[in-house]
C-alpha cells in the first residue's frame, strides 16, 4: 500500500495543494514559504483533534481545513498484517475488493470520512480502530525534536516501544527474571520477612495519628508492588563510542541527529516485523540539520533503503539532497506568492533552477552551465524558461537564465557577478563567460538612456561581440504576440494586481513555436547567440 496523492486545504498558508508524491519525496522552497505548512497539516490529519484559528487560511475559521489522502495497490498482505481477525473483516468489506481508498478530514467535526471508488462510506462503528492500525504509522522528526525525545526510555517513543515489544516476549518467560520475582515477593510479603516487620510497623505508627481524625477503625497497611520490567529500564540510556565513550546527548549536534533518525529507523524495521506492524510514512523537516554533505548522501542513501517498503518525505534547503537521480524520488518546488504557498513537481529542466536557488543564487555556486542569459526581471525569467521546457528542451538545456532585478540598474552588478565570481576558475584577465554571457534588456526609454550609455561604457566589448540584445519596447508585455500584446493601460494594471509574472507565464504556456520565432525574434536571437556561444554549442 502507498500514498498515492495527497490533497491539503485551507492550512496556514496553504489553499489548495494537490501532491502526487513518490516513495522518496523532497521539498525545496525559500524559507517561509510553507514546506513545514504542508507537513504540519499531515501530522494534523493523522492526530488533530481540535484546530487552532491560527491554523486556518488567513486566520479565517470560515476557511474550513481539509486534508484527504488516496492509498493505493493495497494488497492481502497488507490486510493480513492487521492483529484481529474482526479489522480485517472490517477493512475488506469497506474495500469490497477495491485495492484503493481515501480518507478524508476537516476542522467540521476532525472525523475522518472513508472513501472507495469515489462513494462515500462515511464513518461506519468501528471502523476508525481498524484504520488506525491499517495507515502507514507516521513519524514526524520536526527541527524541536532533539535526541532526548527518541533515546530515552518512555513508554511511546521509538525506544521505548522497541524495548517493550522485544522484552516483554523474552523476559516474561526468563526464569532469572521469575527468581527475581519470587524473591522479591519473600522480601516484601512474607510476613516473617524482615522487610515486612519493619514496614508493618511504619504503618501502625501511622494509623495512630489518622485515628485522631477519622477514629472509626481505620488501618494503614503499606504494600509495594513487584516492579514491571519497564520501571527497571527508566535509566535507561544512549552511550555511544566513536573512540570516545559518552552519552549520545553529549555528542556533536550532527551525530545526534544521525543518532535520531538510525533510532527511528531500527523503530521501523522491528515493527515491520511485528503483526500488525504495517508501513511507515517517515516526514523529516530539514533533513540536513547539523550534517555534513558526506552525511547528507548517506542519510540519503539510508532513506532510500527504507522505501522499499515506506514513504518518505524530507523538506530541504541542501542541493545534495537534490542533485542526485533516483528512480524513486520526486522533486517538489515550494513557493509563496501573495501570501500563499504553491506545491509544484519539478523535472529535470528545472533542477538547475532549484540547485542555483539552493546554493545561494550566485554564478559560482554552480558547476559551469553552458552559459548565462542575463535578462532584467523575472517576468523574463519566467518566460523564457516555460519556452525552453516546450520547445528547446534539447537545444538550450544546461543554459542559465539569470534576472538581475529588474532595471539597468541591477543588470550592471549581475553582470559583474559573471564576471567576477569565476575569477577564480578562469583568472581577472580572461573570466571564462566574459566572451560568451548574453544580456537581454528592454528597449531603454528617456530616463533610462543616461544608465544604459554608462553600461555601454562599462562593458563595450559586450555590444561588439553581439552579446547585447535590445527589446523592440520598453516592456515584454509589448512585445507578446497577439492577441497577448498589452498597452502602457493594461501593463499599469496588471503591476498594480501584481500579475506580470503570472501573465508571462499564461502567455508562454500558449503561444506557439511559430508565433514566439516570428513575433518574438531578438528574444529568439538572444537565445540562439546565447546557445552559440555556449560551451558545447547544440
């Protein structure tokens, strides 16, 4: 059985999220743009019982949250692993030989409702206990979880449950421990037993001064219980020798977060092997915290292991996390636009995207992409990338578009960034995009011809080796085919709705190939001089 979608409504800053995800599932996004949202409000489907107003959309309680998940490929070993013949009755009749379901929860009355086929089978007696068992057991490892919350003895935590399910099959049946039992109750019962006298008398001292109050015949008799074996384990803790022996806690942030997460995963592997054990959804806010990139790919590596059987879900800000292909794995881009987060898959052609954003938005933090095409804001960015991805997926992969912000301005700094930051790899002579980076500005109008002059001064070997290319209009909303094309009107509305990225993305979602090379041609030059001056020209 798998998570197959998962539907999130009105959480935070979430509206509306529908998420496809994969065993292997990362999240990346800015922070502050609801990747820990999306998480938070899977934890609230699996154990709210009440919502605060903070957790509704806008702080609205009339925004009713609701998040649905669609399981998938169940099988009769799935149900078989179920501990009482009366849950497996229970989830095969609401099945009714479907091999897929959805559950469903909103702030209304946090019950959940039970989908089959797209019919609604509500929320039949008892069918909440066997669900309960039948989902994949969530384990949530948020950035407040620290190692004292996994390694200590309680009776819920992973170790806790780990030790429990192991002793209890061995030590019930461990005559050492039947001994022990034997001679504590000769120790503490007996009534020849010292022990016994002694605490005997401590309880006639005491009833002597609860008579004075309550004189009607009251008697004090002191009786201590045989411990349980998981009294005997409440020191229990965590030594770990990597040369040095201490406890867990007193090590290195990064090896107690690595400590954590093998805990959790050792959890899961024991369970599996229990009955009624079940899959595991693991979700791991910030899966990096405090690791080395070494750790990053082996935690990595260890997480894919563990998908075999489970799902899991990381939010990251590291590239290691993402730079690497897995047959398993999915990338989830997360971004916030007027105060709402947006859940979008990305593909290949993005990653790059994803991995320059990750690294900090600098030239140097990437591994030499075939060449920059430098535009001024992101209406551009926006553009130029959806045109890439429909028709030049092949021919213009592996070139970076860089948006400087805006104006001339902010092309002039971005421009040195080309040039300077890869002074390392190329030497202040000869930086190696100096004769290859292409610059794509706008159409200079009165107030703008005094910077671009000074442009023209600073970087003149740019304009004699046709890597300047210069609009027809003033804005790339003049510049669209028709019946896209906008006026100084319509351009001033859509800045004031702060839609201009949103309609470069409608207009380069439907144009044709045609309309963009005919009516779109010094975009359609840049691009190409930009691919011919690339390394390893297509």
């Amino acid at each position: 059985m798998k998570i197959s979608k998962i539907v999130v409504e009105n959480y935070r800053s979430i509206e509306k999220v529908e998420v496809e995800p994969s065993k292997f599932s990362i999240f990346i996004g800015q922070n502050n743009h609801g990747k820990t949202n999306f998480f938070e409000a899977i934890e609230w489907f699996y154990n709210a019982k009440s919502s605060d107003d903070e957790e509704h959309c806008q702080k609205n309680t009339g925004n009713k949250i609701s998040v649905e998940i669609q399981f998938d490929d169940v099988t009769d070993s799935d149900i078989d692993k179920l501990t009482t013949e009366a849950s497996k009755t229970k989830i095969r009749n609401v099945l009714d030989g479907s091999t897929s379901f959805s559950v469903k929860k909103t702030s209304s009355d946090h019950k959940r409702s039970y989908f089959v086929n797209g019919e609604d089978k509500g929320n039949p007696q008892g069918l909440d206990t066997a669900i309960n068992e039948f989902l994949p057991k969530l384990e949530y490892v948020n950035t407040k979880i620290r190692l004292d919350d996994v390694s200590k003895y309680k009776d819920r935590n992973p170790i806790g449950t780990m030790l429990s399910g192991v002793l209890t099959a061995i030590i019930e049946t461990s005559q050492d421990y039947i001994d022990f039992k034997q001679t504590f109750s000769r120790l503490f019962d007996n009534a020849d037993s010292e022990v016994r006298k002694e605490l005997d008398k401590l309880g006639d001292q005491v009833e002597i001064y609860l008579q004075k109050q309550f004189p009607d015949g009251t008697k004090v008799k002191f009786g201590v219980n045989p411990p349980h074996f998981t009294d005997l384990l409440k020191s229990f803790d965590t030594v770990v020798n990597d040369g040095i022996e201490t406890r867990a806690e007193a090590k290195g942030d990064g090896m107690q977060r690595a400590i954590m997460l093998s805990i959790i995963q050792a959890f899961a592997d024991y369970r599996k092997k229990q009955t009624g054990g079940g899959s595991f959804l693991f979700m791991i806010d910030e899966a990096e915290l405090h690791l080395h990139p070494t750790a990053q790919r082996a935690l990595k590596k260890a997480l894919l292991d563990i998908c075999e059987t489970d799902q899991v879900l990381v939010n990251t800000h590291s590239s290691v996390l993402v730079v690497d292909n897995n047959d398993l794995q999915k990338i989830f881009k997360v971004e916030k636009s007027n105060g709402i987060t947006q859940i979008e898959e990305a593909g290949d052609l993005e990653k790059i995207n994803i991995i320059f954003d990750l690294l900090g938005g600098s030239p140097t933090d990437l591994l030499l992409p075939r060449n920059f095409l430098i535009v001024e804001g992101k209406c551009e960015f926006e553009f130029i990338k959806i045109i890439i991805e429909r028709f030049y997926a092949d021919k213009f992969d592996g070139i970076k578009i860089l948006f400087a912000g805006g104006d001339l301005d902010e092309q002039e700094p971005t421009l040195l960034a080309v040039h300077k930051l890869f002074v390392p790899l190329a030497g202040s002579d000869n930086p190696i995009y100096k004769d290859r980076a292409v610059v794509l500005i706008d159409k200079p109008n009165g107030s703008q011809n005094t910077k671009y002059e000074q442009f023209k001064n600073g970087y003149p070997y740019l304009f004699t080796n046709n890597q300047v290319f210069e609009q027809t209009h003033a804005s790339l909303e003049e510049c669209y085919p028709s019946p896209y094309t906008k006026n100084t009107t319509e351009i001033a509305q859509l800045v004031a709705d702060k839609k201009k990225v949103e309609y470069a993305k409608e207009v380069a979602s439907n144009i044709t190939q045609e309309q963009f090379v005919r009516d779109m041609q010094v975009m359609f030059n840049a691009l190409e001089r930009c691919n011919e001056l690339a390394f390893n020209p297509r």
